[in-house]
C-alpha cells in the first residue's frame, strides 16, 4: 500500500536546534528521524513510500540513499519546485504518480508506533487517526461524534482535554479528486469540506507519540529508550 510522506516543511521553530538541517532528517537515536519513521512504515505493511519534499530535499535524498536499494527501490521521490504545502503536495503527488485507490499520508515529523499506522490502513476512507491527551492547547482539538465522525478540527490555543490529530491520514483518490492542483493546506483547504459533507472519520489510537517541532519536543524524542520502543 502506499504512503505519501510530506517532508517539505521548513522547520523554523527548531531552527536554533538543528540550523539548517531539514527537520525530517533531524538526528534521533543516531539517525535521521526519517529512519525511524520508515521503519514503522515498512513494519506496517507501507511499502509503496512516496516522499513530497522541498526545503534542503537532498538531505532527505541522501537520507534515503542510506539505507540502502530495499527501500530505495520502494521509494518515490517528487521535488517541488515551489511549496506546494501539505495539502498541494498531496493532490500533486496524485497527479504526477496517476494514483488510484486508496492510501495512508502522514506528516514525516511525528513519532508514533507501528500501531497507528496500522489502525489507519486498516480504517475507512476518509480518516484521520486521532489520540486523546490531558491538554489539547498545543495542537489543536479534534471534535468527534459517539459514532467516531469528526465535527470540527479547532486551530491551536483551545486549552482543556480531548482529541488531537496525529497528522495521519487513509484517503481514497476518489473523495480529492475534486480539489484544484495547487499550493493550499490539507488541514485549512481539504478536511473542512470533507468534515461539512460528513464524510471524515477519527480513529482512537492510545500508543506513544511525540512532535519532533519544537526544541523541547525534539530533546525529548533523544532521550527515548527506542530499543523497548514498539
């Protein structure tokens, strides 16, 4: 199946911590954090890997390039010329690859265990996997229903508990095939309509995660055991 890895951010709120290191390839346990990711990925039985980058993409290249043919022979590289954003380098993704079906997209800066990659190949198409946590203000809230439809994605700053969105998704081609082939953003552009019209999903995922974005989020995954981690 394949996933749709978007490396293209240019990390500024960890720009003191890693310079001009693209944050994808951030190093964590003695590796660029992209390895980790892909291991998870591979794990999960993710093994059509597709990688939409472009600030510093060649480290992401030669980060890749390391771990050897295996996955440099599951591997799709599309540079983009301009930042297409996350939502932009998606439906680009969809366009140059002529991708039909389904697929799992995911932001490249998330530790998460191969569990919630399971849990969102396995879900229907669309859905976002989503993690309860005591205080929602960093990351935005997740509003779902008893039946597990999600009513609203608030912006960051709604403080108190609830769910948040662990930045992976199970789409099907055919529910974006709609959306103009442009820069825009998955979470402002794309999931507002797919909430409006009913058609969006959450599924409950309670294993470890940590966003590698901030500094002190990123001294944090360094000092994880990822010998015991799953």
């Amino acid at each position: 199946m394949k996933a749709i890895i978007l490396c293209g951010g240019f990390g500024s709120r960890l720009r003191n911590v890693i310079g001009e290191t693209q944050k994808a390839v951030a190093e964590v346990d003695g590796k660029p954090f992209l390895h980790i990711v892909i291991k998870k990925l591979l794990s999960a039985g993710l093994d059509e890997l597709i990688f939409c980058t472009h600030y510093q993409s060649e480290q992401v290249e030669m980060a890749l390039a390391e771990l050897g043919e295996d996955v440099k022979k599951r591997a799709t590289i599309l540079r983009e010329q301009e930042p297409m954003g996350t939502g932009g380098a998606i439906l680009n993704a969809m366009k140059v690859l002529e991708m039909r079906g389904s697929f799992i997209a995911l932001n490249s800066d998330t530790y998460v265990t191969t569990e919630a990659y399971r849990l969102a190949r396995e879900a229907t198409t669309p859905s976002l996997i989503v993690r309860e946590v005591e205080d929602c203000a960093r990351y935005g809230a997740v509003r779902l229903d008893a039946s597990g439809n999600v009513l609203e994605m608030n912006e960051k700053g709604v403080a108190g508990p609830g769910f948040i969105s662990m930045g992976i998704y199970h789409f099907h081609t055919d529910h974006l095939a709609g959306f103009p082939i442009a820069a825009c953003s998955l979470e402002k552009d794309i999931l507002p309509q797919l909430i409006e019209s009913g058609q969006l999903k959450g599924v409950r995922y309670e294993g470890d995660f940590v966003d590698i974005g901030t500094p002190q989020s990123l001294a944090s995954i360094r000092e994880m055991n990822f010998n015991s981690a799953r």
